[in-house]
C-alpha cells in the first residue's frame, strides 16, 4: 500500500482518464502483451454504455477499472469466448434492453491490491445491475494459478479445490467471496491467457430484486445500515493491539454491508495505563501523541473496508490546547476532525480539556449527518442548529460511568431524535480499567433513536444492545420515512417552530 492516500473516489469512467486507465490495465496485466483497450474501443463502450464504465480513482490517478456490457441472456446460455462476447472487440453485442449485466473487465494495479478496491466495483457493479433491473452479472473468470496444476488437476477438479479453499487463486477465490456462484468451464475463452491456459469460469451474481415487469428504480440510497461497536475497556499491550481490535470490529460490521462504524468516546482509553504514573493530566496529554497515528490507520481501514468509521473520540493537541475530539473517515479516503464542545467539570478538572468552536454537519454519501460527543447531546441547541442544516442522523459517542450518567444521555438522545425528526445514534464502553486512573468504571447501552410516529417504533427505540456486554448492533435505518414525517407526520415539530416568536442561531461560524 502507497505511505499516504488523501483521497479515493469511485466514478464513472471518462474519455479524459484514458491515458492513466492505459497505462494501469498494462501494468495489470504484465504477462499479457498487448492486454488494453485502444481509446477508440473506450470511446465506444461509454457512447453506447456510459453508466457501466466504473474507475477507481486514487489521489487523481486511475488505479483499477471496471468495463461492462448488457446483453441478451441468450447470449450467455451459448458456448462463447471473449470476442465472441465481444462482438470481436467492436461490443455490437451490447443491448440496451437486454437481461444480463456482462463483465468484460476488470482490474486493480499491483501497487493498490490489499485495499479491497475490487470489492468496491463489485458492489458497484451489482448497484448497476440493481438499478438497471437486470436478471444477474454474468462474466467469464481467469484462473490464473491453474497453469501450476494443469499437469495433475483438471479445471473441474481445480474449480473444486479452490471451493474448499485446498488451493488459492486470486481471481477464482476473490469472485466466489463476493457471491458469485460457477455455472460452467469455458475452453478457449481468452487467447493468450497462458497462466489460465485459456480456460475460464464462467461465474454468475443473481439479483434478487429482478422484477420483469416496468418499475422506475430509484438511482438515490435511502436505507443506510448503521454499525455501532459497544467496546469493551480491556488492558491493551500497545497501539498495534487497539489496531488489532479495531480492525476485528470493522470487518465485522462491514462484513454486514454496514455504511457507518462507530466507536466510542475516548475508546483508547486502555493504552492510558503506560502512563498511570504521571498526573492525571500528563497522563492523558501522552495520550493525545497517539491521535494523528490512530487518524492515519483508520483513514487506511475505512478504504480497505470500504465504510466510513466514525472514531469516538480521543484527546487530541492542536496548537498546544488539549481537546477532545474525533475524525469522521469516509470510505473516499477523506477526513474531517470534530471535537466534543461542552465539557463536563470532570474532564475540566483533571485533564485541562477545553471545548470545541465549531458547530456542523457532515456530507457523506450516506447523506449529510451530525456528530456531537456524550456531554453535548444534553444541550438541545446543536442538533437543533444541525437539524437546520439537513442532518438526517445525529451519531452521538458516549461514555458514561454510572446509570445515572447514561441515563441522561438516553433520554436526551431521544428527546433529540424527537425533536429533530431524525435518528440518533449512540455507542458507548463498557467494562473496567483498575489501572487506568479516573477512568475505572464504565456503563452503557449503544442504541439507535427514532421519531416518535406511526412509521417508527412506538416506544421511539429501533434498536438496543444488552447493557454492559461487549457487542455489535447492526441497524438499518430509512431515509424516506424522514421525507415522509416531514411532510405527512402526526405533528411536523420542525416546521410548526414559532420562528415570529424565537429562534436559534450560530454566534460564530
């Protein structure tokens, strides 16, 4: 992996991007001469099928690629080989009306693999064929590690081998990981493609929302699935440890195709105990030396796993003045920093925190969001300022460390959830840190808050954890029903303010 990605972006493919897109299928495929499409073939396929054609974009350099046609199912159920599907290169195959989603390629650059960028135009292939309303993605898999069993194994026997994963190849075992099932064995599909030794698996993703009869499919998401991590304070080695834990977390909830991970306030607490011997206040300023590595690492795992990572909170030195404050990683390879802004007379006392000035909301492809840490969530006046802006969810990483505590974050979340007729998400830590000095004990419940209305729970609780358990909550949560109550609720609390009487503002932007 590169030292440093700023930025990654998914997009479709564009004429402008040729040369890169070039010169990264060519390193792709080294032993493969010959092995790019030519400009006037790219021309092309985006004239008659722009919306298939996907790039991944790293720090503006093309770094993978990938090409699709539609085509009768016809067509596929037939014995054929890469020109063959092709139309000979010329892609007069390609039907708009067709049935099936054919991939014709696919790439990630050798220097940008172990990012789980291929995943990504997977998915963003499987969007395509979901949007378009189309039976499946069908394409024909090399099996590049073959040609180092062609002697002793047949492809069916290799196929079976891989299957039960006695035998890797990487393409064959990253296609079936994404759900692609095997319908059959080509022979002679692709020339030249002596490590396969011109076999290919032709694999299939059926979408199960096919519907044969006319539908307006909706381009925009309006289910975001919510991943909330209720961390368990345990005594921690080192930072490659909470490293270790994080990662374990952040494959699990994005293993569940969740959009959002989200940690905890001060959740590296535990690697605090190294310093125990230090006031309370040096203590957590050596803390704060681990921010910018914990930022950089989760930057890393939010592309790899494709899934913005809120990071709960740690403290954090800008300019000499301690904070407490967090980073929103988005899956593109961006950052924002947010910081807690009402700090509770403990964190003034024994650590010198000061709070935050700057009150905002978050763009993110999951559309525009709030977070605001623990303290803040008891004063109604920044969600309602957020709410103002758009904010459709209020994340709220917490830690408590008595009922008492988190029970003023609950019913404040919800009141805010409420209020603000949109979801609140809170997640928080549990268990106990004897050598870890004023942060000893800990109590919450991670939950998600709904409007109070018909469409919502009744109770205003969509879902909940097992109190002072170590686990995950996986939450779908649907931005259409906001639109809805904004609209057509039981009461419309946002539009029936009294802005002749009163209203709310920033007094610094």
């Amino acid at each position: 992996m590169q030292a440093e990605i700023n930025k990654v972006e998914l997009r479709n493919l564009k004429i402008a991007d040729y040369k890169e897109l070039k010169k990264s299928m060519i390193e792709s495929y080294p032993e493969m001469a010959d092995s790019y499409w030519d400009e006037a073939q790219i021309k092309k396929l985006l004239k008659i099928f722009p919306e298939g054609q996907l790039v991944i974009i790293v720090d503006d350099i093309v770094v993978g690629s990938a090409l699709s046609l539609i085509v009768d199912e016809a067509l596929v159920d037939k014995n054929h080989n890469y020109a063959q599907i092709t139309g000979q290169y010329t892609f007069s195959t390609h039907k708009y009306k067709g049935d099936i989603l054919y991939g014709i390629d696919v790439f990630v650059h050798p220097k940008y693999r172990g990012l789980r960028l291929g995943r990504r135009l997977y998915d963003a292939r499987k969007e395509i064929c979901e949007q378009f309303n189309l039976k499946s993605i069908v394409f024909a898999g090399r099996i590049p590690n073959y040609g180092k069993y062609a002697t002793e194994l047949t492809p069916k026997e290799y196929i079976d081998k891989v299957k039960r994963k006695e035998i890797h190849d990487p393409v064959l075992s990253f296609q079936l990981s994404n759900e692609f099932h095997v319908m059959r064995i080509m022979k002679n599909y692709l020339e030249g493609d002596t490590k396969s030794k011109e076999f290919a698996v032709l694999l299939e993703w059926n979408n199960i929302y096919y519907d044969d009869s006319p539908r307006i499919i909706n381009l925009n998401k309006s289910v975001i699935r919510l991943g909330l991590i209720q961390w368990q304070m345990r005594p921690l080695k080192d930072l490659d440890a909470l490293f270790e834990q994080s990662e374990f977390f952040i494959d699990a909830v994005s293993g569940y195709g969740s959009d959002f991970a989200v940690f905890p306030e001060l959740f590296i607490a535990p690697l605090m105990a190294d310093y125990n011997h230090l006031s309370e206040a040096d203590a957590i300023r050596e803390l704060a030396k681990y921010a910018e590595p914990i930022k950089k690492r989760f930057q890393e795992l939010a592309i790899a796993y494709n899934i913005n990572i809120i990071t709960g909170s740690m403290p954090h030195i800008v300019d000499g003045t301690l904070y407490n404050a967090g980073f929103l990683c988005k899956r593109d390879g961006t950052n924002e920093m947010y910081t807690k802004i009402h700090i509770t007379p403990n964190e003034v006392f024994h650590w010198g925190i000061t709070g935050g000035d700057v009150i905002q909301t978050f763009d993110t492809d999951c559309g525009k969001i709030g977070i605001i840490i623990c303290y803040d969530v008891e004063f109604p006046e920044l969600s309602r300022l957020m709410a103002d802006e758009g904010m459709n969810i209020l994340f709220v990483p917490f830690l408590t460390d008595t009922q008492n505590g988190y029970t003023r974050v609950k019913h404040c979340a919800q009141a805010r959830a409420i209020e603000n007729e949109c979801y609140v998400a809170i997640a928080g830590c549990v268990g106990n840190l004897p050598k870890v000095n004023n942060m000893d004990i800990q109590y919450a419940q991670t939950a998600v808050f709904t409007p109070s209305d018909f469409a919502f729970p009744s109770n205003g609780i969509k879902a909940e954890t097992t109190p002072n358990t170590e686990m995950t909550l996986i939450v779908d949560v649907d931005l259409d029903l906001l639109k809805e109550l904004h609209e057509h609720g039981s009461v419309k609390i946002l539009k029936d303010r009294r802005h002749d009487l009163y209203k709310i503002k920033k007094t610094k932007s």
